[in-house]
C-alpha cells in the first residue's frame, strides 16, 4: 500500500472534521454544529441534503467535511459521502483521533454500509454471549 502522509490536505481535513464531529458529540452540542454548518454550506450556494435514507449524506462528518470545504478545494465531487463513512466506521471502532488517518490506511478505507452498525452491534453480542470466561 505504501507510505502515507498524514499532513496531504484530504487526510488533515479528514482528521479535523472528525475531530470538531467527536467533541461536539461528547459535549452535547452536535444540533449546534450540525445548524452551523448548514448555515455555511447555504452561505456558499450549496444545498444541504436531508434526506434520511442516504446515510452518506446526512450524518455530521458529511456535515463538517462539505462546511470545512464547501469550494471542494481538497475533495473531489461526489467524494464526500464515501469519506464521511470511513470516519463513521473509525468512530464506531471508537478509534482515536491520533490514529484516524493510519486506521483508515490499514482498513484500507472500510467504510459503513446502511446494515452495517446493526450487524457489528449484533456480532459484539454474540461474542460476548458466547464467552465462556
């Protein structure tokens, strides 16, 4: 796979965005961000998408990476929504900030599909429902 770098402008973006998302989330002020950054995004000619059933488009880090770029300065069209699932995976994996950017490289960019948080909350059950300790 290479070397990677975790100072390329996508991967800081990355980590920023996951960053804002978690604190805010820990601190009870996720409605907040999520109002700000729609204010942002309308503020810059863009739509915000409120549609439930894309689970790319409407959680927070879709949120904080459109707000943090809504030129798309350092994201590709369309590409956003697959980023916005890999940081809902590492946030599901409970996955430091510090080590977002070299789990998603190990991962190899897994991201969440629609059934997927149901499953791996079903496969954490069953593992423990299994244990003989």
């Amino acid at each position: 796979m290479g070397r990677y770098s975790r100072y390329k402008p996508k991967n800081v973006l990355k980590q920023f965005a996951y960053q804002l998302a978690r604190i805010c989330k820990k601190k009870g002020v996720e409605e907040e961000l999520r109002e700000f950054l729609e204010e942002v995004l309308r503020a810059n000619g863009r739509r915000v998408q409120k549609n439930p059933g894309q689970q790319g488009a409407n959680n927070i880090f879709f949120l904080c990476l459109h707000g943090l770029d809504p030129a798309e300065q350092w994201t590709k069209s369309g590409e956003v929504s697959r980023l916005s699932r890999q940081l809902q995976h590492a946030e599901a994996s409970d996955v430091p900030s510090k080590y977002l950017i070299g789990y998603i490289y190990q991962t190899g960019g897994k991201y969440l599909s629609q059934s997927q948080p149901e499953n791996e909350a079903r496969e954490k059950e069953e593992q423990v429902d299994n244990w003989d300790g």
